[in-house]
C-alpha cells in the first residue's frame, strides 16, 4: 500500500488487525497461520481486532520497522523478512513502469529461455527489433550475476574484454527530442585503479553524430588523477561540434548500487543521483534523429578510440523514455 497523503485515512483491516496509514508506504500479508506488516516509509498503527475504532490495543510503527501476531495471540513488534515485501513491492513497479506510454525501452537483463542470446525490452508493446544482442558488434557477452534484489539478475561489464551489449537502430530509440535516460548501476576499480572507474552508459549514435550518450567518469585530461567524476551527457549532430555537458563533481561509492538518471527537454537538463537532483543548468539544443544502434556499456563511433571508456561495473534495469 502507497498512501501519500497524511490527511485522509487509509485502513486495511483483517480478521487478527488493523493497519492503519499515515501517509506511508507498507506491506500487510494475512494467512490462516497469522498476521504481519512491515513499514517501507513514514508511519502506521497496528490496531488489534477486527474493527479499527474498537480495538484491544495499539501499537505505532515507523519505517524500518515490523509487528506480527497470531488470532487469540498479541500484535508485537518482530523481525520481518523484508525481501518477500521488497519483491512484491518490485514486482508493482516493474507493472506499473511498463504500461507507461512514455517508455520505450525497458531493459531488465532477466534471462529469456524464449530469445536465447538477447536483451529483452519488456516495454509494453515493445518490438522484437529493439531487444539487445548479445555476442555483436565486436563485443562479448557480459558476464550473468546477482543483482541489486533478491533473486533478480544483472550483467557484468569487463572493460578490458569489450563487453557491450548492441541493439541495432531503432527508429523508437534513436530519439533526438525530448528524452529521460536512467540505469542501475554498481562501479568496479579497473585494475585495482581508483582513476579509472564507471565509463559510457547508453550511448546512440552512429559515426559523428549523437542522438544522446551518457556516462559517468573522469573528464578526458591529460593528468587523470586530478580529473573529478562527473556525470557526462552528449548530443551532437554530425555536421557540428555538438553538445556535452559534465555534472559538478560526484563521488559515487563503489560498494552501493546507485541510480543515475538525466532529463533533457531540449532546453534544460537535470542529473540525478539514487533519486536527488544533483546538477541542473541550460542546455539548448535539438538535432534531426540520427538512425544508430545503441550501445549499452560503450560507445562506438569508428572515429575515436573509447577503449578506455568502456563501462567496467554492473548495470541492472535501463530505462528509455521519450
């Protein structure tokens, strides 16, 4: 349950309690054998007995925090296995992102036994056209691994072997407007070098020109080590020099997953950071949609040499809207 107002009252009621919300965010799960309830956000009141306004006792929860209980059995707080509610929170978000109309691409990196050897955009209405292949365009496969929840997977980059994922040009995905970019993503040191962390993100182009690139690393600079980590974003279209604009520095720490996301509505862009706008500021530009294939860990433009920037990390859920 989301319940985002502190002003009306939201109840769910069971035959051992009742919860009672306070503008929060909660799971409540009833079986034949018992009662429970974990607190994601904000506040409740468990209240005992069938009926919210007549009730045996009360107890107040704050997030982070469980209670459970039995029929005939007090409501107590107790630990809660908080992955079962993170899961089914997940799976909510997971339905309710793919409906978006404004979603064209939603890349889970979820194994697909029905199309071997492919990304699978589980964006509703999603062609097979826009799905990654695995193994192409020069690149090995990323390695398979845990990702940032229970039981869900994610993908491995190695920059040294030139691993990227390629989807070939999509007429949906090379989108030259207004555009939101997002990515779940976990750094790696490259060889043990706190210089050379993150790399390219998403980048689509073809050649010279750039319907829209991002990364997050070091400013190309002929001494690194005084270079800060700056979210990157580029548009460029082939005949001109294009636009790239860097975030102020951001230190991102390597044994957390973060969310990295920018916006560009063709005149303002706004990074943001595990959900908190972290740089904003003018940036004037919009191009003709450029027809290229989308790479995710790399970029590729058979012009410069990105080697070095290839992403070295983990990447789980990519998220294209237009």
């Amino acid at each position: 349950v989301d319940s985002a107002s502190d002003e009306d009252v939201f109840v769910v009621r069971s035959p051992y309690a009742s919860v009672v919300d306070y503008g929060t965010e909660f799971g409540v799960e009833v079986k034949e054998s018992g009662f429970e309830t974990y607190v994601f956000e904000g506040q409740v009141d468990v209240r005992e007995g069938t009926d919210p306004m007549k009730f045996i006792h009360s107890l107040r929860l704050k997030a982070g925090e469980g209670a459970g209980g039995t029929l005939g059995q007090s409501i107590t707080k107790k630990p809660i296995d908080v992955d079962k509610y993170a899961y089914s929170r997940r799976e909510i978000f997971e339905e309710n992102l793919r409906s978006d109309p404004s979603l064209v691409a939603y890349y889970t990196f979820e194994p697909d036994a029905k199309h071997s050897g492919m990304l699978v955009n589980v964006a509703a209405g999603a062609k097979s056209t826009s799905y990654g292949l695995l193994g192409e365009g020069g690149r090995s496969t990323p390695t398979i691994v845990q990702g940032r929840m229970p039981g869900r997977k994610a993908m491995q980059f190695d920059r040294e072997v030139g691993q990227a994922i390629r989807i070939p040009a999509d007429p949906k995905l090379c989108i030259a407007g207004d555009v939101t970019l997002g990515v779940w993503m976990k750094l790696n040191p490259f060889n043990n070098s706190s210089d050379a962390l993150g790399g390219h993100l998403l980048s689509c182009r073809t050649g010279n020109g750039v319907n829209y690139q991002l990364g997050y690393s070091k400013e190309y600079d002929s001494d690194m080590s005084r270079s800060p980590y700056r979210i990157q974003f580029l548009r460029r279209a082939a005949e001109d020099k294009g636009k790239h604009l860097s975030s102020n520095e951001i230190v991102l720490d390597t044994q957390q997953w973060h969310f990295l996301a920018v916006t560009h509505d063709t005149e303002q862009v706004r990074y943001y950071v595990d959900g908190k706008l972290v740089f904003q500021a003018p940036f004037v530009y919009s191009i003709e949609t450029i027809l290229g294939d989308l790479y995710i860990g790399d970029a590729i433009d058979n012009i410069f040499d990105y080697s070095d920037r290839r992403f070295h990390g983990i990447l789980d859920e990519v998220t294209i809207f237009k």
